[in-house]
RNA sequence: GGGAGGUUAGCUCAGCGGUAGAGCGCCUGUUUUACACGCAGGUGGUCAGAGGUUCGAUCCCUCUACCUCCCACCA
C-alpha cells in the first residue's frame, strides 16, 4: 500500500465538497480523466500478476440494457478490484455485428421507409448496416463509459474487423480440412420470414394448443386401410411412405403392402421401422414426410424414400404440392386439405392436442422443417474435449451448479448448422466452381482447386454469428497470427455473463479455445442472473424497463452500480427495482455527507491517516478493528464472486459503523471541548485512515465519487483508481476493543428504548447505574475509560458504578447488571411491559432448562454448544432477576 | 417427456445442523451544527405442507402442493 502521508499533492483543489450530492456534476469529468491518463491501459512490471477479461461483444443492434449494465458492472467490480490489488488488468471492449438480429433491424427501418432489401441489392443493403453499426457502436461505448467500465478502448474489437474475420476463416478452414465442417442436404429448422436456416438454438419451443387429425389412407387389398395421425395435414401431400413397427401385431397385416396417398394419388410403400414409430403412440401408424420431418428424413435415408418438398421456403405451397395448392400459405394450404379430406369421408377424428412448436428466436414465426442444403459443423469431436476440461476443473463454473447444465447440454449435442440465408455476416470462405467443385480457403482462389476452373463464385452464405462469437477471446488477441497480446493476454481469466448464452456463447468458446489454441479460453465463468424488476421480466408492454442511461441520470452512475451488484445474489434473477436504486443513491450521498464532515476536521492541517503510533483510544481501536474486518471480508467475498455480500459488507461498515458510530463517539474529541489535543489528534488520524480506506473499498463499486472524494481528501486527482486495496490487518485486530465498545453501545441502545418504555422524549434525564459485580474486570475498566462518553450519547444525567438503587429499572446489558431509572415512578403501562419481555424470557429459560436437562442433548451434544447453552440460560435468568426485582 | 431451481418479515431477497437476517415499507419520536436521500426507537416470521434422520432441522432425506426456468424429433 502506498504511503499516503508522502504523496506529494497534485492539485490544488479545496478540500470541500458542495453541500449538495451531485454525481452528474463530476463523472464524466473522472472518467475523463482516467482514460487519459492511461489507467484501462495494462501496466506495471511485467512480473506482476496479470488480470484478463473479455467483454461479452454486445450486440450493435441498438443500445444497452439494464442486463448489460450488471454485467459490465460486475466485470468492473472485478477489474477495478484486481487493478488496485496491483495486478496488470486488460478488460477488452468490442461489439458482435450480430448477423441476423442486426440484419432484422435494418430491414425494419427499410420497410418503414417502404424499401426492401431485395430491392435494393446485396452491396448497398450491407452499406445501411454499416452505417447503422458505427452509430450503435458509438451510443453502446457512451453507455459503457458513462456506468465507469475500465475497459481499454485501444483495444476495442468488432467481429466483422479485417484481422478477426480472418480469424473466422481460418477457423472455418482448418475444421473443413480436418473433416469436422461439412456441406450436405438435410431437414433444418427454417424461418419463413428470415428466410434463413437457424440453429436448434435459435428455436424457441413453445407450447400451443393445436389439433390431432387421424385421416384414412387407402391400403391396397384391405378393406379398412390405414389411419394415421398428424398435427400438420398439409405435409402429407409430400408423403412417400407409411411406417409401422416391425414387431406390432395391431399393423401387422399391413406388411408389405401399399397405400394410396389421399388427395395425391401416389402410391406409398409401408415401411418398417422401429426408430420412428412409437408403438405407444396413436394409430401406430406414421406418415413419412422425408422433406418435412427431420425424424421423417432420417428414416427417408435408411429405406431410400424419395423427399418431395411441397412447402417451400417462404411458407408456401409449392408446384409438387399440386395445382390446387401451389402458391397457398402453408395454414392455408392445411385448412383446404383438411375440407377435401372431409369431404372425401378420410377425416376420421380430429381432436385437440397440446404440443411444442417452435418458434423464431428473432421474428417468433413458426419455424418450418426445410429440406436444403447447408453446412454443418460436426459437433461431439470438439465437445468431448470441452467435457473433459470442465471435468478436469481446468473451467470451473461460479455457481457450479451450472456444470451439470453445461454437462446435459454438451453430451447430447447435436451438429450444429453454421450457414445462414442472410447478407450480414461472414460470407462463408467456399468457392464453387462452374463444375459444381468446391473450394474451401482463406483467400480467394483463382481457380478451382479440383479441376482448375477458372469461373468460380463465393458461396452465398455467411455464417451464423455465433460462429465468430466462439472465438473472441483469442481472436480480439489477433489469432491466428502469433502476436505478442495473444501471448500475453491469452488465455484470459474470468468470463462473467449471463446464463442465458451457456450453450450459444460459453461453451462453443470453451470448444473452439480448446481446439484452436489447445487451451481454455478461461479459468472461470461467472455466470449471473438475469434482471427481473419486481419479479418480473422487463417489457416494454409491462412499463417496467429500467434504461441504464436514465437510471444513471436519475440517480448517479454509483447508485445504479452499487444497487446492481448488491442485487446480484446467486439466483437465477436479480431482481431491480427503483427503490433499491434510491437505497443505493442514499448510501452514496451519506459517504459524501460523512466525507464533509471529516474534511471539515482536515481543514487546519490534512491528517495522513496513520493512527499507528498514535495513543489509540478505545473507539479509535474499535474501528480500526472493524476496518480490518470488513477490508478482510470484501476481498474474501469478491474472490467467491459474492458481489452482494461484498457490497452489503462495505455498506454495513460505512453506514452502521462509521458513520452511525464511530462519528458520533468522536465529535466531542474533534470539537475541541471534549479532549486533549492528543486524544483529537488521535481521532482525526484515525477518522482520515478510515474514510480514506473505505473510499477505496468502495471503489471498486462506486468508483466515481469515491473519486472525487478521494481528491478531496488525499489530495490527488485521479488516483484512487491505482492506490492499493485495503487488507486486513491482523495488528488491528482489538478483541477486546470490540467487546468494550459493542458493550458501550448496547448501553446506549438500552438507555434509549428504556425512554421509549417509558414514553419518555429523548431528553428527559435518565439515572444509569452499572453494577461492578456483575462485569468482567476488564469490561468493567473500559467502561469505566468511555464513561463521559457513554453519558454523553445516552444523554443521562447521571452514571455511577454502584448497585442498582431500589426503584430503578434492573437488566442485564452485554452481561452488564444496570439499574435504570426517571424522575417519575413507573406508571401501569411502563409495568405492562416489562411483564411481556419477562412473560417472553420465562419462555426461553424454560426452553432451555427442559434441554440441558435432557440427558442425550449432554451426552451427545458438542460439550462447547452445551456450555454455550448453560451460559445463555444463566444470562436469562439473571436478567430475569434483574427485570423482575423492578417489576415486583 | 427429461433436467435444474425456487417457496424465509407487507415487498424484494440473503442465510442453510445448534438463540431467525438485510434493504425497502410500516409505526413512534426527532430540525442532536455531515446528512430528513438523515437520526433514534419499535412493529413484523408455526422459515409452503406432511413424514423421516438427529440430542437438536429453516438448513439433511422422502413425499405432496404450487411457482420459475432450461432441454426435448413422440407422429
């Protein structure tokens, strides 16, 4: 830690601070003056240990949410922490172009413009989404650096840059030739109205209500046919076959045979086949729709079924579904097969049925089963290792919880298809020649690399975002090429983001590291919860969103801060609402308050903040001792990733303890009047030394005022951001100043509800007397020691060491027998009282007698938890004693 | 259909084998010269229900009820 006394003063500034909180009136100025002065940028010798995170890219689809804002506060938290720890700290910014979430905005603003984008062409289309990344990129960086993330802008990456789409290339590249990218024609999840092919991720299953259709099928040679169930009557016009269960004796008789495909007319074999019929489920008898159906198509492959694709790539029905449906939206098409169904007496039941149906992530349009050809990468090579290193613990999940998520997830994982119908993105590095020969590779080939064609086109296709995405961490370094970041800073430390991409994002990045640079891409993943504002997800339609950047008006980029990691428990929510964001300003404006007091004592002479040496007093040593421990448990808490109980710790101390008491016991030395120069000396240091280390405790949370407070106080500008984090500091650690000073305020407490028993103003005289038999000598010398001031925050009128006098109001305090007594006796009500607290304790001494004589509780029971039972009950009883002899 | 998590003070949430906690709210008092975004005192909980393990359970186990979320190709 820096010797503060021996900083030379930077700056001039007064050592007051405005009587009024205003966090908008210094913020900016600070950060300002950070990013000038280089303090985001990793420094520091090299030998130090180092500190590496990456920014989840946000989307540069628009502005930032309140989700954004705990994320990104709780990786500063983390940087601000490390940084003043000493740790060279590298927290690199960047945004995610984003592909088919950016491209849907765009389109949006061109079809409120009455433009489409076909309309206007590849070229000038992806010149828009340019244009609109440049602006969303600079209101995402304003928001960052208006809620104090320390991230180093000469770093920012996009995942469209020149070097990082590279990387993608030749990530793309290297998996095609090692077998693990392939090109192929299968059923995928279809958006209609993106007109793309999405992941299985990107399809959201949602439960409707829909109807079961049974519909006869006519069997060559079997009078009664064959009746089959579907949700989706208008497939059928693609069927190619019927499918039974080879060991079903209610089809049996259907074996070998050939049904006629209503409406169509074409003739269907009947299959067997295990995989897709369920026995359990209806008729037993399935339709097979290879171009349809994914389960449909793998068993079209295994008994060689044509694939007829009657619903084509906009939702509609095609010239193979039959003139009297091409062209008909596929709901459409499903209503006018089901009346000539029924009108053809095939319709045999139709019942209501709940199922999943999934539905667009982006668009919530109902995603079609589309037979196309796309590519893939083949997944349960790269994810066994992936196991393996969260097995290992080489990436340990905070909550761990989320390991058995990850596990589920990524044993039963699917290949996942990478090609997207869209025009902002990567274009896929794959070359097709006039042959129909393809050519995978970096650069653009100038001839085709199997027969040599020179007529060669880039493949149309870009790749789904995600694919970019996996490898920020090594990329933002410059990877593949060998630079001396990537060296440096890779692999990084910590990822924190939110649970709802662990499969999107932090697994495939767990793959993709491990893959391409044979390492993890970090140690940790600190996945948080996502916010929830009354216990409601936020939506516009509910009115409750909370906007980062009004929140940050209204009520200081601290507060918002401060309230988000205090709000960020470990559960699956963190939940938000204005008036923690109010607590949190309130704590912020009494730091500013509790700091114009103090510097109203530095004004003479500015203190250094070293009370060592000095002759400590009993509270002067109390809370040092509890400085100690509260710069013990933030640090301990922040390494746990327990940012609310970080938070709550500093919090407490601050306000319960420094302000609520340690203050109030000196004013009188500090005035002045109350002591002697030595023992006001002794205070000030002790006061500077507290403020001084809670202001950077603090820091890390609420970095601005704390900021500007510290200036204030120490006299530089800018530097609470590199001063070291407090630790604690076992030669502070006062046992017994705690113990004398929790007495002493437990005193003080009594005294006060002691009036408030006895409907007494908070000025009415009060008679303390402590007995001296009842109290540990060495509390008893304290107590002794903090008399004046014990009589002056009790406001009693007098305060003597003797046994309670007859008529007073007997306790027992901290262990301390006192008598309390007014000028007035004891009316009805003030009696009432004391018999509900005594009726409370008869309950809990007789509680606790009935267990110490329980013979199995002594015999079995922890001899310490026993004695700490016999002691309670002595406690009880005495006070018992105490309230009662008053009482009678 | 699988899986995970939840049910603790009026609200939002911590705690998780040995006397129930915080913030906010509420009540009472209070312009004590840092702060009314304050100070002081107080109210408020059969820790979802039922069993079990244990000397002892809010905390561990089982079941039940209700709620959330994730995954899933049952036509």
């Amino acid at each position: 830690m820096p010797e503060r006394a021996s900083l030379p003063e930077t700056t001039d500034a007064s050592r007051r601070l405005e009587k009024t909180f205003d966090p908008a009136s210094f913020e900016r100025r600070w950060y300002a003056l950070w990013e000038a002065e280089g303090r985001f940028q990793p420094s520091g010798p090299a030998s130090s240990p180092r500190f590496v995170m990456v920014i989840p890219p946000p989307n540069v689809t628009g502005r930032l949410h309140i989700g954004h804002a705990l994320g990104r506060t709780l990786e500063d938290v983390l940087a601000r922490w490390k940084r003043m720890q000493g740790y060279r700290v590298l927290w690199v910014p960047g945004t995610d172009h984003a592909g088919i979430a950016t491209q849907m905005v765009i389109e949006r603003k061109l079809a409120s413009e009455g433009v489409d984008r076909r309309t206007l062409g590849r070229e000038a289309f992806v010149e828009r989404v340019w244009a609109w990344k440049r602006e969303a990129k600079d209101t995402i960086q304003n928001q960052m650096k208006r809620l104090g993330c320390s991230l180093d802008w000469t770093r920012e990456r996009f995942t469209l840059d020149p070097d990082l789409s590279r990387a993608v290339r030749r990530a793309f590249v290297q998996l095609y030739g090692e077998g693990l990218i392939y090109r192929g024609r299968y059923v995928v999840n279809w958006c209609p109205r993106c007109g793309t092919a999405v992941s299985d991720l990107e399809v959201v299953h949602k439960e409707v209500n829909g109807k079961l259709y049974q519909i006869r099928y006519d069997v060559s040679g079997l009078r009664s046919g064959a009746v089959v169930a579907t949700t989706r009557p208008e497939t059928m016009l693609g069927d190619t076959a019927l499918a039974i269960h080879p060991d079903d004796p209610r089809t049996a008789k259907l074996r070998g045979k050939t049904a006629i495909l209503p409406i169509v007319g074409r003739e269907l074999p009947i299959i067997e086949d295990p995989i897709l019929v369920d026995r359990a489920f209806g008729t037993g008898i399935v339709k097979v729709t290879p171009a349809h159906d994914a389960n449909d198509f793998a068993s079209g492959q295994r008994h060689g079924l044509a694939a007829v694709v009657v619903i084509g790539p906009d939702a509609r029905m095609t010239k193979e579904a039959g003139p009297d449906y091409e062209g008909l939206d596929r709901f459409e098409a499903r209503k006018k097969v089901l009346e000539r169904l029924a009108a053809e007496n095939r319709l045999v039941a139709t019942e209501d049925h709940r199922y999943a149906l999934g539905h667009c992530q982006r668009c919530d349009t109902i995603i079609e089963p589309y037979l196309s050809t796309q590519w893939f990468v083949k997944i349960k090579p790269l994810a066994e290792p992936a196991i393996r290193a969260v097995e290992r613990g080489d990436v340990v999940f905070v909550p761990e919880s989320w390991a058995k998520t990850y596990f589920a997830w990524m044993e039963n994982i699917h290949d996942w298809c990478i090609s997207r119908q869209l025009w902002w993105g990567h274009r896929i590095p794959a070359f097709h020649c006039d042959n129909g020969h393809i050519t995978v590779s970096e650069e653009t080939p100038s001839a085709c690399a199997t027969c040599g064609s020179g007529r060669l086109e880039q493949d149309p296709d870009v790749l789904d975002t995600w694919f970019s995405s996996q490898l920020w961490p090594f990329s933002v370094f410059g990877w593949p090429e060998e630079t001396t970041d990537l060296k440096v800073f890779y692999p990084t430390d910590v990822l924190v983001t939110g649970y709802d991409i662990l499969f999107f994002w932090v697994a495939r990045m767990i793959m993709a590291g491990l893959h391409f640079t044979g390492k993890a891409p970090f140690h940790t993943v600190h996945l948080h919860g996502l916010v929830r504002v009354g216990g409601e997800k936020m939506s516009k339609t509910k009115g409750n969103v909370i906007d980062p950047l009004e929140a940050i008006d209204e009520f200081g980029a601290d507060a918002v801060r401060f309230a988000l990691a205090a709000a960020a428990a470990t559960g699956p929510n963190v939940s938000l609402e204005k008036q923690r964001l109010a607590g949190s300003r309130a704590f912020a404006t009494k730091l500013w308050n509790a700091s114009r007091f103090a510097l109203g004592q530095f004004e003479e002479e500015r203190p250094a903040g070293s009370p060592e040496g000095r002759r400590l007093e009993l509270p002067d040593r109390w809370i040092l001792s509890r400085l100690s421990a509260a710069a013990g448990e933030v640090s301990r808490k922040l390494a746990l990733f327990r940012f609310d109980e970080a938070a709550q710790a500093i919090y407490s101390f601050v306000w319960h303890e420094l302000c609520d008491g340690y203050i109030e016991m000196v004013k009188p030395r500090l005035s002045g009047s109350g002591g002697q120069p030595a023992s006001r000396e002794a205070a000030r240091e002790t006061l500077a030394r507290c403020l001084t280390d809670s202001l950077a405790l603090l820091h890390p949370f609420m970095p601005f005022v704390t900021e500007e407070i510290w200036e204030k106080v120490v006299g530089r500008a800018g530097t609470l951001i590199v001063s070291g984090f407090p630790r604690e500091r076992p030669e502070w650690t006062d046992a017994r100043a705690q113990r004398s000073v929790e007495a002493l305020r437990a005193l003080v407490t009594r005294v006060r509800n002691y009036r408030g028993e006895r409907s007494a103003s908070p000025t009415e005289p009060v008679d303390l007397t402590i007995d001296r038999a009842s109290s540990e000598v060495e509390t008893l010398a304290d107590l002794t020691e903090l008399a004046p001031l014990l009589s002056h925050l009790a406001r009693l009128s007098s305060l003597s060491f003797e046994p309670p006098p007859e008529g007073s109001t007997r306790d027992v305090v901290a262990g301390i027998g006192v008598g309390l007594s007014l000028s007035r006796p004891a009316s009805s009500a003030d009696r009432s009282r004391v018999a509900k607290t005594l009726s409370e304790l008869d309950e809990e001494i007789r509680s606790l007698a009935v267990k110490l004589r329980n013979p199995s509780f002594l015999d079995r029971a922890p001899a310490a938890v026993v004695e700490k039972t016999r002691r309670r009950l002595v406690e009880l009883e005495q006070r018992r004693a105490a309230l009662a002899s008053a009482g009678a």
